[in-house]
C-alpha cells in the first residue's frame, strides 16, 4: 500500500491551503485516516482524524480552522486549512489504518507547508 500526498506549499499568514493523500495498492478497505504533523524540532503530532464512518476528531490547536474529510470511492483524504498561522508550518504526513487480513498502519512521503509573510 502506497500514500502519496500532495499540496503542500508557502502561504502567507490567514491563508488558506488544502491537502490530499491517495492510497493505493492491494487491500480490503480503508479504516481510519490521519494526517500529522511535524514542525522542525518538534514531535510528529497529530492534527486531524476521520473514521470509516465519517466522524472527525481535531488537535485543539487547529478546530476551527482545518476540515479533515475522505472520498472513500477514491481512497483519498484531505484537510482544508484556513486561517493558517506560522506556527502551522510543518511538514504534514498523512496515515492510514489499511485493512489486509488485520489493521496496518501506512504513511504517506510528507508534503511541507510553509506558512509566512
């Protein structure tokens, strides 16, 4: 199974920027998707959650602001980020607990946004 992440970038301060991350490979389904983050220094952390289901769960630092969602059809994930501050700069990493004959957690390669004036 293979993640690949794209849409990372440079954006200023309040700005807004989204993220996708496509699986792909052999496996039965899809159940929770993630994306993390990790900020230079910093531990990887986790931002935003989405089960098979479609129940959302977001690190305090950014509800409100980012919106997890997934085309289960397209085994995809996203994360729309709006009013991005400077402390949002990270590289982002996407995750997936894949279904084979058990749970298997993947990550995708990391795409970096870089938010600054």
């Amino acid at each position: 199974v293979q993640l690949q992440a794209f849409g990372g970038g440079v954006v200023q301060p309040g700005g807004f920027l989204s993220l996708s991350c496509t699986a792909s490979g052999s496996f039965l389904s899809i159940n929770s998707m993630h994306w993390y983050r990790q900020a230079p220094g910093k531990q990887r952390e986790l931002v935003a959650t989405i089960t098979s289901s479609s129940i959302t769960n977001y690190a305090d630092s950014v509800k409100g602001r980012f919106t997890i969602s997934r085309d289960n059809a397209k085994n995809t994930v996203y994360l729309q980020m709006n009013s991005l501050k400077p402390e949002d700069t990270a590289v982002y990493y996407c995750n997936a607990r894949v279904l084979h004959s058990a749970l298997y957690g993947y990550w995708g390669q990391g795409t970096q946004l870089t938010v600054s004036s």
